[in-house]
C-alpha cells in the first residue's frame, strides 16, 4: 500500500456498465482513488506498467485474458500490487483458481459498497477477505482435507499449548474478523493482536488466516 492513506484501485470487468459503476461507487469513497479500468487483464497489465496502484478489483471471467492469468502476472511482475476478485461465480474451481494464483481476497458482485470499501482496505493493508459464501466453501473445503497439523493438548488440555488469549483469537479469526475488529472486540492493542497471532501460527504451524481457521475448525475452536 502507498505512504498515503488513499488506496489507489485498478477496476477490471469486461462489462462497461459493471465497470462504469464500480468506478463510480468506489469514486464515493474517501480513502479509494480509482487510477484506471479495464476491460480485461491485458488492458489492467498495460495499466500497471504506467502507473501505480494499490490494490486491482479483478473480474475473473472476460475476453483476452481472463482474471486468473492476469492475477498470475501481476502476482509475478508487481508483486507490490494485490488483487481482489470481485465476481459473479462462486463455485470451488472458480475460487482455487484465484486463490492459485496469488489472489488475496475474493467476493461475488452481490457485495454490496461497504463490504467492497472494507475488503478493498483489508486487502491493501496485508490481510486476506472473503465474502459469507467464499469463506463456507473454504472451510468445508479444508474439513474435507482431514487435520492440518494433529498437535496434541498441552498439560492443561488446549489444543497445541495455545493459550486461552491465543484461543480466544484464533475463534475470532475463524469467525472472518480482521486484527482491527478482534482488537476492538477484546479491547486491546492491534499489535498485541499481531503478537498472538504470531505466535499461535508458530504453535500450530499456520502460514495464513484460512490455514488457522481450518485448524479452528478442526479442534472444535469455531462452530460449523
């Protein structure tokens, strides 16, 4: 993300009226520059090699080169540069697709603007973002894969010698909260919520936020 507090956004849909009013539904917003649209990914990589940008709002399925590709090159050549799919399709193929290639967050067109505004700035300040139905797939997806990690109870029983903070956290992030919302809901420090999650990765072997949320789910941590 830039130094600035503006999220500069890169709008791509093969549809003119759905892009036209992406551009002016995000131009509504205080925080979100829109720099460029495209039609298709061809159009966001010439876009990208002349100017900069933040964060690009992918369709997936469009003409010349779809979003998957496009995200794969862009994931690649402007690895500063995150893609958010925004999308009309929410089935398993389409949604490992993206994820494959280096997508970090993924919504269907039924968001409506402020779950666009706050995925838009999830995905500029790091952090992966799901819609509802994304994130049900997701976790029945990883249930399906059997345990990630079996880590037995510590001495007192907790799953992995994580604490109860770590816990607490871990069921938070389970529940799809950003560091910001869990920070909030427990009243504390958003670095201390960075510390417990960094460490709870390191006990439970996560390397993301849907590796700890498929181990929340597989230790009773998080409701089905």
């Amino acid at each position: 993300m830039s130094d600035t507090t503006v999220i500069r956004v890169i709008v791509v849909d093969d549809q003119q009226i759905v892009r036209e009013g992406l551009v002016a539904l995000l131009g509504l917003l205080d925080d979100v520059e829109v720099v460029g649209a495209a039609g298709d990914g061809e159009g966001a990589l010439r876009l990208l090699a002349e100017t900069s940008a933040d964060v690009v709002l992918m369709d997936l399925r469009m003409p010349v080169m779809d979003g998957v590709e496009a995200t794969q090159r862009i994931t690649r050549q402007h690895s500063q540069v995150a893609v958010l799919v925004l999308t009309t399709y929410a089935d398993d193929d389409s949604i490992a697709a993206a994820l494959r290639s280096g997508a970090r967050g993924y919504l269907t067109k039924d968001a409506g603007r402020a779950e666009i505004a706050a995925a838009l700035r999830a995905t500029a300040s790091g952090q992966s973002t799901f819609d509802t139905a994304v994130s049900r797939r997701l976790v029945a997806a990883m249930l399906r894969l059997g345990p990630l990690h079996p880590v037995p109870p510590d001495r007192w029983g907790n799953p992995g010698g994580l604490t109860p903070r770590e816990i607490e956290i871990l069921k938070l992030i389970a529940q799809g909260m950003t560091n910001q919302q869990i920070a909030t809901s427990l009243f504390i420090g958003e670095s201390t919520v960075k510390t417990h999650i960094n460490n709870a990765f390191a006990k439970i072997g996560a390397r993301s936020r849907s590796d700890a949320t498929r181990y929340a789910y597989r230790h009773g941590l998080a409701e089905g």
